[in-house]
C-alpha cells in the first residue's frame, strides 16, 4: 500500500517508527509535513498539492496532528477524504478529540465514568462551581492546555477561587473538575487501536507533583488492566469515533474515570514501557481496514 503519514517532522520518534514499521511490511511510506499541504476545493475533483506536485494513488493517511495546528490539520484530513483516501484518524473525530468539554459531554452521555466536572463562563458561578464538584481540593484545567501545562491543584476554597478568577481575568476557557486523590499521582495510558487496548501503562508523577506527564517528569510502567478499565477504555474510544487513541484513565475509589481521550497519541512512552511494538500494530489495522484507493484500482482496471 501506499501510506501517507501526515507530520511535522519526518525526525519525531512516532512517525520513524511508523515509516519503519510500514516499510518492514512491504508498504511504500511518505512522511508529508501537513502545513505544507495546499488544497485545490474549487474543482469538481477535490486535490490536495505537496512541493508541486499533486499528492496521488494514496490508499491510507496516519494523521499525526499536533494540537498548535488542528484547524489546518483538520482541513487537510478532511480534503484526503473527499478524494476517498482512507484515514485513520478521521477529521469530525479530530475535532471533537481536541474540544475538551466536547468530549467530556459526549463520553458522560454515554455514561462513561470520569471526575465530577463543570464550567461556567460568568464570575457569579464561582462558589456553586466549586459546591458542584464537591469543594477544594479541586483541579482547574485550562482548555487549551497540552501535557499538564494549565493543570493547576487548588488544595483549598481560596485557591479555588483565586485561581478562577486569574483564568477569568485573562480571558482564558478552563474546567473545574473534582480532585481524584487515590490515584496518587498515576494514571494509565490505555492505546487503543480498533476494540483492542493493545498496551497500556501506569505513569507516575514525581515527587511533589500530582501531574503524571511524562513531560513533567512523570515515569511509566506496565501496568496490568481490570475487564473494566479495558472496557471503559475501548468504549471511551469509540465512543470519539477514534480508531487509534490514547485514553488517560485515573484509577479511582468507583472505578476507572476517563480524563481525555488523545487522538495523536505517542509511541515512545509506550513502546519504552511495554516492549510492545505498537507502530506495527498501528499499520496491521489499515492493512485490515483500509479499502484500496478507488482511483488506483481504477486505474489497474
Ligand atoms: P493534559 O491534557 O494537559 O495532559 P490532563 O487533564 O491529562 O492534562 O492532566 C495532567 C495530569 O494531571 C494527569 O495525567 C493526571 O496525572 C493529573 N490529573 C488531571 N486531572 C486530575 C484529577 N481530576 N484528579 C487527579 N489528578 C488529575
């Protein structure tokens, strides 16, 4: 097959290991940088064009979208599918992945269990806020935010409200969510790919912190999941309509409760951690599930 993998930088550890993992299978590879994509959306033939020439004969894209460039990304997926292109990460999931409160309302009415959340836009809400999520210790989330920056651990009602109001005064959208302390500064990353959790691992904040990103210095580990936290896992991802996804899962008194469900998930920490060879698993789903490119098969007709 011939599979396009969009990203930035041909150098990152997730897209070699997918170029690798492709090409030790037999699939011809191309790293496409998506902001260098321009698109042809007048015609009745929908084109995407790359250094002069127009991008072809593609049968699938592994979208690697990061979070500075999701409109632009966006668009780019969504123009591979108007020319029947498969994709594995299909843009309506992009964007609902990347709106926080968005998922967190669609995960909740399919009664997927996640810490008691609310947001409120007017200052007058503030203390029913807090009273809503049962009180300090809570945490507010800016919704912007990616690898726990803009998590912030309010330990008392005055925080609480101090940190509300600093968002508010800068303008900035965020969500206040109930303070799960059992887990004790771990979460799971469960990878999902299809209906199968195909690694899962514990991360751990160090010392003094609560945030477990391994950007903040976090350490991964095995870990061992329940029936339950795999179900709640592969549920929360279908639920995105992702087909390969990392779901962040805090192990709680009630239960496994979903935090996010990440549409580009990284390979390094999770290969590191498991053994598992998950870029490979990612290109043995398209072989399962991609349907040859139309106009290729045409072509050979
Ligand atoms: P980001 O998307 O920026 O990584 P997260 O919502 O995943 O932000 O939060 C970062 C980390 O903070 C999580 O991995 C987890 O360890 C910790 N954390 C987040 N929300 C909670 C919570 N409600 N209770 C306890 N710990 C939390």
């Amino acid at each position: 097959m011939k599979i396009a993998i969009l990203s930035r930088n041909s150098r990152l550890y997730s897209t070699g290991r997918l170029v690798e993992a492709g090409e030790q299978r037999g699939h011809e590879m191309h790293v496409i940088d998506t902001l260098k994509c321009y698109m042809d959306i007048t015609s009745a033939k929908p084109a995407i064009w790359y250094k002069g020439e127009r991008l072809e004969g593609f049968d699938a894209v592994i979208p690697r979208i990061g979070s500075s460039i999701t409109s632009y990304g966006t668009a780019v997926i969504r123009q591979f599918e108007m020319m029947g292109v498969y994709c594995l990460t299909e843009s309506v999931a992009l964007g609902r992945s990347r709106d926080k409160l968005r998922s967190l309302q669609l995960l909740s009415r399919k009664a997927i269990g996640m810490p008691n959340t609310g947001f409120a836009h007017h200052v007058d809400n503030t203390k029913d806020l807090i009273k809503m999520v049962g009180g300090a210790p809570l945490v507010v989330k800016l919704l912007q935010g990616t690898q726990g920056r803009g998590v912030v651990l309010a330990e008392t009602q005055k925080a609480a409200e101090s940190v509300i109001d600093a968002f508010r005064e800068l303008r900035a959208d965020f969500l206040v969510q109930e303070f799960i302390k059992e887990a004790g500064g771990s979460d799971v990353r469960c990878f999902v790919i299809g209906t199968k959790v195909v690694a899962a691992m514990e991360r751990t904040a160090q010392a003094g912190e609560f945030r477990s990103n391994l950007h903040r210095g976090g350490s991964a580990a095995l870990t061992r999941l329940t029936p339950t936290e795999r179900k709640t896992a592969v549920v929360a991802a279908q639920t995105m309509g992702l087909k390969v996804s990392g779901v962040d899962i805090l192990r709680s008194e009630r239960g496994p409760l979903v935090m996010e469900v990440n549409s580009s998930p990284g390979l390094e920490g999770i290969e590191a951690a498991t053994g598992k060879d998950v870029a490979g698993a990612i290109i043995e789903y398209i072989e399962d599930n991609a349907k040859p490119n139309q106009t290729r098969t045409r072509g050979k007709g």
